[in-house]
C-alpha cells in the first residue's frame, strides 16, 4: 500500500463522514421529513398538487358521534360520524330549516 492509495481511503472516508453529517443535519433539521412528505403526497419538485377535499370544520357532540363540515370541489358537504356509521346530512335549504 503506497501513499496514492492510503489517500484515495482517507478521501472516500471523509465522503463518506461528510454525506452522513448531512443526513443527520437533514434529519434534525427537519428537512428529511419535509422531502418524505412531500414525495408522499406526490409533490415532486416544489410542484404543490391542488387538493380537491379538505376538513373545514368538525363538532364533537359526544364520545361517540362528531359531525364534519367537509369541502369537496367547492360543495361542501356535512357528514354524521358514529359508531354505527356514517350519514350525509341534507342541506338545510333542502329541508326548509
């Protein structure tokens, strides 16, 4: 072992060390888990996906049943969740209330 190969050990080492660091810097940080989210979701690239559902309000009634106001494609809709399950409750201009 000469000195040229005893060099090219130490370098890929530091590599080594260095591309570890940043991982462990990524992960403390938090930018790992914004990067795993992101692939998650699909966001690849910074290109944000539009979403076509989100949770707009939620009422807990009691330890069993919470009713949800839910937004989807720009209707929203307000669900009964139980225990026994699920209702979609009509409108209240559907109802005359």
């Amino acid at each position: 072992m000469d000195v040229v190969d005893a060099a090219r050990y130490i370098a890929a080492l530091a590599v080594v060390l260095g591309l570890l660091g940043l991982f462990a810097l990524g992960a403390r940080q938090g930018w790992l888990t914004g990067l795993i989210a992101g692939l998650a979701r699909g966001q690849v690239g910074g290109i944000k996906r539009e979403r076509r559902m989100k949770v707009v309000e939620t009422l807990v009634l009691d330890p069993r049943r919470r009713i949800v106001i839910v937004e989807i494609d720009g209707q929203e809709q307000r669900l009964l969740l139980g225990a026994s399950g699920e209702t979609v409750l009509p409108d209240s201009k559907e109802t005359g209330l």
